[in-house]
C-alpha cells in the first residue's frame, strides 16, 4: 500500500467511525424522543455532548493529524460513561488509533499536547455530567379521562438537589410508577403516578450546549501540522 493509499484508508477509517458515532445518537435520541423519554432540551443537548468525539476526528481531518489522538482518548473516556455503547466505543478508539499510528509520517506535535490531548478528551465528558448533576424530579399523574397533572415532587418525598457521580447531597431519589385504585387516593379517575428521578431543564441544556460549544472552539484552535512545523523550524534558528 503506497503513502497515497495509506491516507485514503485512514480517512475513511476517521469519517466512517465518525458517521456510525452520528447515526447511532440520531436513532437513540429518535427512539427516546418520540417515546417521551427525553425532552427537546435533553435531546439537543445529548446529541451535542455524545458526538464530540466524532467531531473532534472530524476535525483532524482538517490538517491537524495530532488531534486524532485525541479523538480516540475520548472515545475511550466515553466507553466508560456510557455502559450501555463501550463495545461500539472501544472500537471505534481502536480503529481510530490504528488510523493515527498508521500514518506515512509521524504527526507533528508539541510538548504540551502529551498533556494538553488527555485533558481536551476527558473534558469531552464534563458536558453529558452537566446534565446530570442536578436532580429535578418531577411526579406526573394520569386520569383515566387522558388528563395529565404534575405533581410538586416533594409531596412524595422527592427532593432536588446537587449530585456529583455516584454521590446525591440532598437526599437520593428513584424512579417509579404506581397504579392506584379509587380507594387508594381521593378521586376515582386516578388511573397511575409516575416519578422520574432526574429531569433536564433549559439551564442543565444550555450550560451543557455551552460547555461543548467551548470544547469545539478549544479543538478548531488546535495547531495545523504547518503551524507546528513553522514553529519548530524557528524554535532551531
């Protein structure tokens, strides 16, 4: 396989992973919103913060080779944020490293990227934590004539409050669904009660849009391989 071929197939390599990362957050976001489960706020958010990754490969594509490297520590980070998709995570960071290792010539780099790639790919995460950290539950009951009500959350002892992973400081909540009778609460049209744990509203949203939003302008700014060849020429003058 000549120099030529070799970077044709490791495009390709970059802009596949990248399109099935696009795709399979478009179907999950799909399925999700037309089930109800997520919310236009969540979804635009969600399918923002999932795809950096992808984005960032993308943009490697566009004469900064050493950002890949990055690309594929973040889908790496992403395999351990999102259980449910590791497998399709992992391989795509594999066939992305292949495609960086693989190249006719090392990528420039500078000295601080042997840091700097780590941090851009584990701050590609901080935007789906955003979302997360908060909990905002709401309760929602159901009539049997269709009719919806929400139902202030802290009348069935749910209470908002800050999280970090794993940890809940004002009081842990989870998710549950109840039918009742008429004798069961006042009103013989009750039909259920739903309470879901965690929410996301237009503030979680827009910080996390606006977090991703920084990480992107953080990657478009990443040096072009003639950037960091001109300065490595005047660094040896």
């Amino acid at each position: 396989m000549n120099v030529f071929e070799t970077i044709k197939r490791n495009r390709r390599i970059v802009i596949i992973g990248a399109g099935s990362v696009y795709a399979i957050t478009a179907v999950a976001l799909a399925a999700g919103f037309t089930s109800n489960g997520i919310d236009g706020y969540q979804a635009i958010a969600l399918a923002v913060g999932f795809t950096l990754p992808a984005t960032l490969a993308l943009l490697s594509l566009n004469r900064r080779p050493s950002l890949l490297t990055a690309a594929w520590m973040a889908a790496l980070a992403s395999a351990v944020i999102v259980i449910e998709l590791s497998p399709v995570w992992i391989v795509i960071a594999v066939a992305w490293g292949i495609a960086s290792r693989s190249r006719p010539r090392p990528a420039p780099d500078a000295r601080w990227m042997t840091w700097g790639r780590p941090l851009l790919a584990v701050a590609t995460v901080v935007p789906v934590f955003v979302l997360f950290m908060h909990l905002d539950p709401v309760c929602t009951t159901t009539y049997s004539d269709g009719r919806t009500e929400v139902v202030d959350a802290s009348t069935r002892g749910f209470q908002s409050g800050w999280q970090f992973p794993g940890s809940t400081y004002s009081g842990g909540i989870q998710s549950s669904t109840q039918a009742v009778d008429g004798s069961a609460v006042a009103g013989p049209d009750l039909v259920s009660e739903q309470c879901d744990s965690d929410t996301v509203v237009w503030w979680e949203a827009l910080i996390s849009v606006a977090t991703s939003a920084s990480i992107l302008g953080w990657a478009s700014r990443w040096p072009t391989s003639n950037q960091l060849t001109s300065d490595r020429a005047g660094a040896a003058v």
